[in-house]
C-alpha cells in the first residue's frame, strides 16, 4: 500500500494530518520529572521516553542524586 502511494505521488497528501510527537528533553525538564517519582526505576517505567533521553545524555547519576536527595 505505501509503495503504492509512493509511486504515485500520494504520500504528501495521504500523510499531511500526521504530527511528529518527539518531545526534545533538556536536563532541566528530565529532573523535573524525575523528582515524581520515588527512585529512577519508578521514573524509567512512568516516563520511559525521559528516563532514555537523559540516559542516552548520561544525566541518570545527577538525575540519581536528586531523587535520593529530595525531601
């Protein structure tokens, strides 16, 4: 079916309505988040798509800190 549409030029029109929903996390926003939860496990599994960006930014041992230190 996509290739289809590809090969007749369709795709633009079939896929217009779509939105990309990628939210790009900075540090700030990703302690923030994980400052609900109790420890980071509970952060990874309530917001996995925060917990994989500041991992992948190797933010998780500030990240860690903050969690363990909060009050």
């Amino acid at each position: 079916m996509w290739q289809f549409a590809k090969k007749h030029n369709w795709l633009d029109e079939i896929c217009s309505h779509m939105i990309l929903l990628r939210h790009i996390w900075t540090k700030e926003e990703c302690i923030i988040e994980s400052l609900k939860y109790k420890n980071i496990t509970e952060f990874s599994t309530n917001n996995h798509n925060a917990y994989e960006f500041a991992r992948k930014r190797k933010w998780l041992n500030e990240i860690k800190n903050k969690i363990k230190n909060k009050k």
